[in-house]
C-alpha cells in the first residue's frame, strides 16, 4: 500500500487546517488553552481514526461474510497520563448478536492500519524542510 500523507497549515492561535487528499479538516484547542474552539483537539483525532477503523473494519469483514450489521457505533476513550495517552480502549455497541460481533471484532482488528500502528508503536520523526 502506498504511503499517505496529510499537510496541515497553521492559521494562528491554536487552530490549523490540515488537508486529506482534498478533504480540509480544522484542528483548533479549547478556549480555556489558547484556541478558539472552532475544531476538534489533535488528540480526538487521533481517537475518531482509530474508532472509524476499526468501525470500518467490522464493516469490512461483515460484508465479506455476509453478515448484515443492523447498526455499530465505536466509542473509544483516551486516558491521559501526562502528555501522552495511557490506555486507550474501544467499545463497540451493535443491535447486532454479541457472538456474531465477537466472530467479526477477531477477524476485523487484525485489519485496522491504526490499531497496528497503537500497538507497535513506529517510530516518529520530525525534521525541518
């Protein structure tokens, strides 16, 4: 697969926009921490990725199957320690049968790019252009 990338520009304050392939996503902080609150934080970002993943995942997986998913909502909690996120874990409520989401979840969670990501934990780098 092909690397992604996203650019994201700062437009002062504690706001910037980063764009995906097209799509401009505005990234600001809390007033209380020097934003103006017209975006989400980076870090529910980083939450709503890995929700939408893994979410897609079961999508993924229940189609291939054919299994039809009556509904699926994935809520996902940070828990900070410091500036980092100690544990960060995912809940996933369906109409659909517990055993038929447990059958799904087992296949789907191998797949989610961002859940890999979590647990191996690449490293980062951060150079100047």
């Amino acid at each position: 697969m092909a690397d992604r990338m996203v650019t994201t520009r700062w437009t002062g304050g504690m706001r910037a926009v980063s764009d995906m392939n097209g799509f401009e996503v505005v990234v600001d902080e809390p007033e209380a921490h020097g934003g103006t609150n017209t975006g989400p934080q980076p870090t529910d970002l980083l939450l709503a990725s890995f929700a939408s993943c893994i979410a897609l995942s079961m999508a993924f997986v229940a189609r291939k199957r054919g299994i039809e998913l009556l509904d699926l909502e994935v809520r996902v909690v940070g828990s900070y320690k410091g500036l980092e996120f100690e544990r960060i874990a995912a809940t996933i409520t369906s109409d659909t049968p517990r055993a038929v989401l447990e059958g799904l979840l087992s296949e789907a969670e191998p797949l989610c790019y961002v859940s890999n990501t979590l647990r191996h934990r690449p490293a980062l780098v951060v150079g100047i252009d």
